[in-house]
C-alpha cells in the first residue's frame, strides 16, 4: 500500500517534468505557454459565468416554484411502469441541469431510505450513468464556440435517457 501511495502521489509531478523536458528538448518557452493557456483558459470562464449563473437560478426557480413537485407528480405513472421510486424522480430531473444539486437530493435519499435500499441504488446508479446534459452542453459548446446545435441536444437527451433506463434496469436486478 505504501509503494501505491508513492506512486500516486508522483505521477503528477513526473507528467509536469515530463512536459517541461519535452518543452527544453523542442526548444520552446515552457512558461510563457502556460501563461497564455492560463490567460485563454480565464477568457473562457469569463465567457461561461452567464451561462452557469442562469443554470443555477434555473434549478433554484425549479426547486422553489413548485415546478419540480409538478413534473415528479405528472411523471410517477411512468415511473410506476419502469419500477422506478417516486423519490429519484427529482433526482433524474434536477441531474439535467446540476449534479450538485442531484447529489444533495440523492443523500437525502440516503438519509430516508438507505444508501443500500432499491431507492438509494437507483439514485446512486443513476447519478453514476449520466451527465448534468444542459451544463455539460452550455460548458462545451460556449468553450468551442459552436452556435448551431441541431443535432446534438435530442441526441444527448436519448443517450441520457438510455443511461437512466439501464440504470434503473441495474438497481432493479441489484435489489431483486
């Protein structure tokens, strides 16, 4: 275990050397790179901090409205058919927008039911199988600066929904 220890707790050390060698050996100024990917790499937070502030106020409006209440209780006779918990259902819908807010709604699920119960797996499997898709794509797609997303969002909706079936499918069998 110790060796383990040492090992990681080198790696990203020897990749930086690594890269400050390959920068000698090709003969390029290593830190003035760095610099001006770090000034780059501020520019586009710059550029995200709208984006993420109206993500974040939009699972706020969602949480404090009601709205989330709304859609988990027009959902539940489709949750019912897939045998899925009524309480992931918040889960499910908040992870679209932010994991941090889907994680806090899966530890009170934790706390409810269980990290080992059928609702605590669901939560935890589904967390684990997909991605917060609209901050995902407002981060990715500001960053590349791409302005047409036709295709995109429905074809991450149906990657996501696919991971959410599959994730159901797992807690189901885990449990049973």
């Amino acid at each position: 275990m110790n060796m383990l220890t040492t090992i990681s707790n080198s790696i990203i050390p020897m990749v930086i050397f690594a890269v400050v060698l390959y920068g000698c050996i090709k003969k390029t100024n290593v830190y003035e790179d760095f610099i001006d990917g770090a000034f780059d790499g501020m520019k586009i937070v710059v550029e995200l901090v709208p984006t993420l502030i109206g993500l974040f106020v939009a699972v706020r409006i969602l949480n404090d409205s009601g709205a989330l209440g709304l859609i988990t209780t027009a959902l539940k006779p489709i949750a019912s058919l897939i045998h899925t918990p009524d309480c992931v259902i918040p889960v499910i819908i908040t992870k679209l927008f932010s994991s941090g807010s889907a994680t806090s709604l899966m530890l009170n699920i934790f706390n409810d039911y269980g990290p080992d119960s059928r609702e605590g797996l669901t939560a935890a499997i589904i967390l684990s199988c997909t991605e917060s898709l609209f901050y995902t794509m407002s981060v990715y797609l500001m960053a590349a600066k791409v302005r047409k997303s036709r295709y995109i969002i429905p074809c991450a909706l149906l990657s996501l929904g696919a991971g959410i079936v599959v994730s159901i499918l797992l807690a189901n069998m885990l449990v049973s």
